[in-house]
C-alpha cells in the first residue's frame, strides 16, 4: 500500500522565521512529488520534482527531493502571516498506461504569527 | 492558466436525493479529471479517475453506482451523488491534468451537506 508521511502534523511560528517540513513516501512505480499548499478551499501547485538534488525554487519557497532515501523537504524562508496553511505532499505514481494516481499525505498546517 | 472551476461551492440536499457537481477547465483541454473527497482535518482520498470519453476507474472502496462519473468533453467532468445519505456530506474537489502532465490543478470544492 502506498504510504506518505508528513511532519510535522502542525507547526507554529513567528515571522521571519525559516521552517522545513518533511515528506517520507513509500510507493510503487515512483514517477514524481509534488508539493501544494493548501488555504481555505483546494489545493494550489508549488512544486513538481523528478529528479534527487536538484532544488527547485520559487521566491522564499524551495524543495529538494531525495529518490534514493526517499523523502522530500520544503523550505520557507522570511515566513509570511500568508504562508499560513496546510502543506501537502504527493508523490505520483504510474499505474498504467498514462494514469497516474497522487497520494497525498495528511499534511503540515503551518501557522505563521505576526 | 490552468483554472478549474467547480459549481455548486456549497450545497445542501435531502436524504435520499441525488446532487451533480460540474468540474470544468475553463483555459486547457483536460485529458484526464480526478475526483477528491477530503473529510475535516483529513487528507485528499482520490475516489476516481476519468478520461474523456471513456469510462472512469474507482478507487477501491468507492462505489461506482452510487457516485456516478461522467467525462463527456474534454472541459467538463461531473460527479452525480445519488441516493445522498447524511455520512456523504463532505468537501469534494476536482483536480485535472493536461495530456500526459504529472501536475493535476485544482478546482476549488464543492461542501455537500447532506440532511
């Protein structure tokens, strides 16, 4: 059974502060991970990575992923009140043909205090 | 680019009556729209997958007669409830996937309440 695991389950912190959450995933037929945050309503697309160590980034937003140890972390920089949210990972798997399934972890709801 | 909407937002029905949500992506051919459900503090369980014009592929558990999956164009998937029952009220969300992209872009839910 597909398996993904986030940590923390919550974090709070102050702005200004850099956190790093993490994601251990354990699947068939591995394609790739991605990474979305998610505020009121449905999830929005941060990251999409294929490859291990290569960093991907996006403003005060960057993550790296590790296919041999398998886990992936997200780093946010100069937090925001903004960047409250919950965080999820997803690592994609081929389940045939062109389907691919998202398994998504639980989460980490980050709580960003002015 | 890569708007998804979902229509109704919110809904609250009867038990026993049947709800259709509209998945549409409004700037991108969608070959393929995935249906989430997510219970409160839980995270996205896919129920289905469909690809226009074929029929869709459900997860394990999920049962296909009572949630009925219609991808008739490639901009527009809906999920019909049937039979609504109290324990199906939930936040449901489509996501879709451009050709053979692994990245899938999300609408923004439909709440069902189910009374």
């Amino acid at each position: 059974e597909d398996k993904v695991v986030q940590s923390p389950l919550s974090l709070v912190v102050h702005e200004g502060d850099t956190v790093t959450l993490n994601c251990s995933y354990e699947v068939t037929n591995f394609r790739s991970l991605l990474w979305y945050k998610q505020e009121k309503k449905a999830p929005t697309f941060l990251f999409m990575l294929t490859s291990s160590g290569i960093e991907k980034k996006s403003g005060r937003l960057s993550s790296i992923l590790d296919k041999k140890e398998l886990f992936s972390i997200l780093n946010i920089t100069a937090t925001q009140t903004g960047d409250s949210a919950i965080y999820l990972c997803a690592p994609s798997n081929l389940r045939g043909g062109s389907n691919y399934k998202l398994t998504f972890g639980k989460g980490t709801l980050l709580t960003v205090n002015p | 680019g890569a708007v998804v909407s979902q229509h109704p937002s919110w809904v609250i029905c009867k038990s026993g009556t049947s709800v259709k949500i509209e998945c549409r992506s409004l700037d991108f051919q969608a070959t393929t729209m995935f249906w989430y459900r997510q219970f409160p503090k839980q995270s996205l369980m896919l129920m289905a997958t469909s690809n226009e014009g074929s029929k869709a592929t459900y997860e394990q558990g999920v049962e296909k007669d009572k949630f009925l999956i219609n991808h008739a164009s490639l901009t527009l998937s809906t999920l019909t409830v049937t039979s609504a029952h109290p324990e199906d009220s939930s936040f449901y969300i489509c996501s879709a996937r451009q050709g053979a992209a692994h990245e899938q872009y999300f609408g923004p839910g439909t709440r069902l309440t189910v009374t």
